[in-house]
C-alpha cells in the first residue's frame, strides 16, 4: 500500500528545519546555532540561594487575646510555706513543687514594689512579661522542625547558645533565620542558683550526707531554651546530651522551670513510655536533674487544659498552655 510522502524545508534563523510527512508530522530540527527567544532555564536553576539572614520566621506571642475558661478549683493557689513539697525523685533528681510562688524580699525590691504586698506570684509573673517580650524580638519564638521536615508540637526560644534541632548542635546564630540570641538575663541566672542550693540542702537533710554538690553539682547557666506548648503540645522521651563532654561527665544539672497549664511529665532509664514514671509538674514548680540522673530520658507526654492557677491568669494573660524555662551549662 502506497503512503503518502514528501519533504519540506525552510530556513529558521539560519537553520534548517525539515518537515517528513508520512501521515502524521514528524519535526526534526538541526538546532546548531539555534537559540529561543525566551530562557529554557528554571528558576531553580539560576536563582542564588538565600542567605540565612533573609528569611524570616513567623512571630509567636505566648499572650492571649481571647477568652479563657476559669481554671479547675483542685489547682486553686495557696501560698503556705509549710505546704511547699519538695522531693527527691531519684539520686541527683529533684522536685521543688511551687518553687516560683514564694516572695522574696530581694527580688521584689528589685522590681521596685512594696516588701509587705502580697504579691507572691511575683516572679512568674516577671518571667513571663521578660519571655513574651524576648519572644517578640530577634531570636524570638518560631515553631522550629526535625530533619525530615516534622514540625515539633511546640515553639521555641534560646537563650545564650542557639540549639538546633536539626543539628543536634549550640550556636551563636539561629540558622533558620541567622539571628542571634538573646541574653539569659541575671534575675534567671539567680533563681537558677538558688534552686540548685535548695535542692542540695534538701539532700544533705533527707540522705544525711554534707556532700550534696556530688550527688547534685552547682552549675552557672549559659544556655536556657524556653518552650511553649499548647494544650497539644508534648515532646517525647529524648536526653539532654547535646552539651560539651566536660559538662556531661561532670552531671552539670538541667534545671526546669514550669509556668502555667500543668504537665504530664514522664522520665526513665529507658526510651520506652510504658516503663516511663510520671510527675504532675504545675504552674511553679521547679524539676532538677544532673549527677547520675543527668542523662536520664524525659519528655512530656501531654497538657492538662485548665489548670493554670487562677492569680496568675489575673495578673497576666498567658495563652493557654505552658511556658517551660530549661537552663543548662555548656
């Protein structure tokens, strides 16, 4: 059966393009010394990568503009020094329950308000004001990822050192967007200490020893990162190892700050939330591991919505959740 068949070729910018019927068209083109008038070229192909410095983060504000529902009666403040718990969890581990809610003579002063108020909710409420106003600036809050992409179930700020999660490693810049840090200011680095101390007379009283600091060393802390969660917010069991070896070996002490909703707040030797033991950590309360409970497994398995003490929703608008305060020595 005969087909129909035939050549054509013209000239295109001084190159030959010939057309072979048979049918259906079949263009071949000798594209030697040929080019388009327009760029075949991705962006992506062409476009310089964009320095750290140039993205940005979006802006998170722990305050809260809505409404709040009340917060549950079983949480109700009472500020009774005799009342204040504080236990040892486990060798170097230490709970001080409403830590942050008891005055303080000089604190207060500093702050410029009057010795007899009662104002005992005081420091929590300066810790928030001095967070909220540090996570609205350069190296604020941002909801930061994993490796893979996986956004973590909070938002974070660092204070001293940048930690990223991706890394795993300390900085003096936040790589996601370049920024620096803020500064641990000096009013932390004070509660920090004196936390440790009380923590260690508490051990030289309960195990009748005068050699607290090596079950639980003093530490000067360079690093804080703060955390925010929402009532869903959690974090698995994972260690604190990232520090140098200097400060691992010597169980330099992680000391946590909670304020707000309360957690569920779980720890073991092993990652395995089934054999996990647990702890209640409400608005107040401070956590202490370090010495042989240094590297030991803890995370948050979730957020009791509601339970904020009453007095300090009065005196700040925290949105709902809580604001967690790690210091840790590099």
């Amino acid at each position: 059966m005969a087909t129909n068949k035939h050549r054509v070729t013209t000239p295109l910018a001084g190159n030959r393009v010939e057309f072979i019927m048979v049918g259906t068209i079949r263009v071949s083109l000798n594209l030697k010394n040929f080019s388009l008038p327009f760029s075949t070229k991705r962006n992506s192909d062409t476009a310089k990568p964009k320095p750290a410095s140039s993205f940005r983060v979006n802006q998170f504000d722990i305050f809260f503009n809505g409404k709040r529902y009340a917060p549950q009666e079983k949480n109700k403040e009472i500020c009774i020094e005799g009342e204040k718990e504080r236990m040892i969890l486990r060798p170097g581990m230490v709970l001080l329950k409403k830590f942050l809610t008891h005055d303080e003579q000089g604190w207060l002063n500093a702050q410029g308000r009057d010795s007899n108020s009662n104002s005992y909710l005081s420091r929590r409420v300066e810790i928030v004001k001095i967070c909220r106003e540090l996570g609205l600036g350069p190296g604020g809050f941002y909801r930061p990822s994993y490796e893979n992409g996986a956004k973590l179930r909070l938002h974070m700020m660092c204070l001293g050192l940048d930690w990223d999660p991706q890394t795993g490693k300390y900085g003096n810049k936040r790589l996601v967007d370049g920024s620096n840090p803020p500064s641990i200011p000096e009013r932390f680095r004070k509660l920090v200490v004196k936390a440790i101390q009380e923590a260690q007379y508490l051990i030289r009283k309960e195990c009748r020893v005068s050699y607290a600091e090596r079950i639980l060393p003093s530490m000067s802390p360079d690093i804080c990162i703060v955390n925010f969660y929402n009532n869903y917010g959690r974090l698995g069991l994972h260690k604190d190892r990232d520090e140098t070896p200097e400060s691992i070996q010597k169980g330099l002490p992680v000391v946590s700050f909670s304020i707000g909703d309360s957690a569920e707040f779980i720890y073991g030797d092993h990652r395995d939330v089934d054999k996990a033991e647990n702890a209640v950590l409400d608005s107040g309360d401070v956590v202490i591991f370090g010495g042989v409970s240094r590297l030991i497994f803890h995370g948050v398995s979730s957020i009791i919505p509601n339970s904020a003490p009453k007095k300090l929703l009065q005196d700040i608008m925290l949105s709902p959740g809580r604001l967690n305060l790690t210091f840790r020595q590099y």
